[in-house]
C-alpha cells in the first residue's frame, strides 16, 4: 500500500532515514507497516539506516501551516474502519 498524495502537495511521499528518537515521537506514524514521519506540511516515509541518529526535525518550531500528521490520522481512521 502506498499513501495517496494531496493534490495540492507535490513534496508528500519524499523519504529521510529512521531515527533511534521517531517510535517516540510525536510525529511518528504507522500505517499498515510502513513506518512515516508527519512532521511537517509533508509527510516522509521512513528509511532504516545501518546506524540511527537523533532526529534533526523533532525540536523545531512548527511554522503556522497543518501538520501532515492529521491528514495520515485521517487515513489510520478510514483504515481501522
């Protein structure tokens, strides 16, 4: 299963490497094993990497756009149903 794209997202769908810090995360999701990252206006989907960092993005300012987190809680939603 991929995840659909918005329409008006071209960047949705991009990819940046697991860290030891996103099963914690706030902005860790899962959605039918695969594993992304919502921070951000788009979501990312998770890579492993031989030898996880820390994650770069967790303790940034959010800007003032929607965190894609609620469109893939949309989707988790229409999943489960």
């Amino acid at each position: 299963m991929e995840i659909p794209k918005r329409r008006y997202e071209q960047w949705d769908g991009g990819s940046k490497y697991l860290t030891i810090d996103c099963p914690q995360c706030d902005w860790y999701r899962e959605i039918k094993g695969m594993k992304l990252c919502g921070w951000g206006e788009a979501f990312k989907y998770l890579v492993k990497r031989k030898s996880p960092r820390k994650c770069e993005v967790k303790n940034r300012e959010q800007k003032s756009f929607e965190p894609s987190t609620k469109y893939l809680d949309g989707i988790i939603k229409k999943h489960d149903k």
